[in-house]
C-alpha cells in the first residue's frame, strides 16, 4: 500500500523527463493517473515525441498500475475539461493535478520575438490555468453539494522564475507568475479542501540539455540530477498525509528539500515625514546594505 492508494491524478506533460518520473513515482505509490503529453519536441516541434503518452501508460500497466493516456494541449481551454472528464469518466475521481507541461524559446530579452514571448507565456502559464481552473470547478461544486474535497494542484515554477535567469526573460516571467499563481490559489481554494503548491526542480530534462549546464550523471556517484530524486515529494503532496501543507514553494536537488522564502521585506525607513527626492539616494543605499542579500539572477556576471 503506497501513500497515494485511491488517489487519482493527472500530470500533464508526462511523457518524457520529470512528468515521467512523477507518473511512474505516483503509480508506484498506489495512484491511478492521466498522463498527459502533446508530443512535441523542447521548442514546441510538432510530432516529435509522438506516443510519447501512450508509451508511459504501457509502462504503468506494465507495473501493474492505472493510466490512461491524453493527448491534448494544456494551454486549450476545452481541453483543460476534457482531461478533467477524462480522470472522472476513467477512475471516478480527482484529486490532484500535478502541472508540469512546457517548453523553452531561449533568447536574450532584445532579441526575443512576440511569437516566442506569446508561445511561452501560454504553455507554461496559460497552461497552469487551463486544466487547473476545470478541477476547481469540478472541486467547487462537489464541496457546495456537501461532499468531502481532499485535493491537491502542484505546479511547476523555476529558479528561473524566483530569481531570473539571462537569456530566458519570457520563460522567467511565466515561471514568476506560476509562483505568483500558486499563491492565491492557495488563499482561495483552501476553504473547499484544496491545497496548492509548486516545485521548482533541479533535474535533467531535455530542456536542460542545451550543453549550458552540466548535469550528466557521474560514474559510481549519487544521481544528483535524476528526475526520479524529484517524485517522492510529489508522491507526498498528492497524497492525503499532505493535508494543510499549502501555499509553498518548494525547491529540490538530488536528496535536498528547502522552501523558498520568496518576497520578503527588508528594514525600512521612516522619515515620519513626507520624504524629498534628494534624500532617496542615501535612503535606498542604506537599505540596500542593511537587507539580506538576494540570490543572483542565473547566469549574471
């Protein structure tokens, strides 16, 4: 019996990399899963991982476990329902979607194109609303019929998104504002029984296989940068022992856990007093010395 037995859940983007490893972690743990993928490529190649879905649920039956498979775009509206249809008219129920659908278009910000900053935004952003909003209606109105909710959205942010990253402006924004989302997802589901929370991963995937980073396993030594180190937390937060852990970011490499603090205030100043214009410059560097500092943006000099 795995932490998850009667659990049911979808995860989008699930056919190759960390939304594998949390499909495949999820059924080893006794859920019953959607796994969805578009089979497209790290920039959005049409076709490229074609069955990519399909092959996954073949290994979850193989396993012994209960998947079907999805093919849909996360960032469609209809589609975001249809998977929600999908988990109910398959398993009967739903309790978690684990959003973890997206892709890259790297570019420095003076040179990135609106076609790029639009395509991003919308997979990994309009993509985290999609089939989340569908689950809370669902959420919503079994909580106003008097049934009992227990459920769970786990979004995907990034170091990215929570600090920047160069050369990644518009994946940063989105991966902000899914941190930004999880936030008041959180304040507003929690009444109905909903929790929300979001990872942000230190993990090989295609995307990180750009040679920017060196991830590769080293022989005879821990796989820091499986995708499989990242799936027992998300095991736990579908699972009811997560209950009223809500509202967090948190952050994971190799066998390490921590929570993000986010936006915190630092010391102020208070003049008492309307302040003048020729004050501001000792006031803010005094500011700036007296905080805590802030971790660099990825890849600043």
């Amino acid at each position: 019996m795995g932490i998850c037995e009667g659990r049911v859940a979808i995860v989008t983007g699930a056919g190759n990399g960390l939304g594998k490893a949390y499909a495949l972690g999820l059924t080893a743990e006794g859920a019953k899963v959607v796994v969805n993928d578009l089979g497209v490529g790290t920039h959005g190649e049409a076709g490229e991982t074609k069955g990519a879905a399909e092959k996954v649920v073949d290994e979850i039956r193989a396993m012994g476990g209960e998947a079907v498979a999805n093919t849909d775009d996360v960032a469609d509206w209809d589609a975001g329902k249809r998977m929600v249809e999908q988990a109910l008219d398959s398993f009967g129920a739903l309790h978690a979607v684990v959003n973890n659908a997206g892709f890259v278009r790297d570019r420095m910000f003076f040179t990135c194109s609106p076609e790029e900053w639009d395509a991003v935004i919308r997979v990994h952003l309009r993509g985290h609303f999609c089939t989340s909003r569908h689950a809370a209606e669902y959420w919503r109105a079994q909580s106003k019929a008097g049934n009992p909710v227990d459920a769970r959205i786990i979004n995907t942010t990034s170091g990215a998104g929570l600090q920047g990253s160069v050369g990644q402006s518009a994946y940063s924004t989105a991966k902000a504002g899914i941190a930004g989302l999880t936030l008041v997802q959180a304040a507003e589901l929690g009444r109905l029984g909903v929790t929300a929370n979001a990872l942000a991963p230190n993990a090989r995937t295609r995307m990180t296989n750009t040679g920017a980073f060196d991830m590769d396993a080293k022989e005879g030594e821990f796989d820091l940068f499986a995708p499989e180190n990242m799936a027992p937390l998300v095991a736990y937060l579908v699972s009811e022992q997560s209950k009223g852990v809500t509202g967090q970011i948190f952050e994971l490499k190799g066998g390490q856990v921590f929570l993000s603090q986010g936006w915190t205030d630092s010391p102020a100043y208070d003049k008492g007093a309307r302040l003048e214009a020729a004050e501001m410059d000792a006031i803010v560097r005094k500011l700036l010395t007296d905080r805590e500092p802030a971790k660099p943006v990825y890849g600043a000099q």
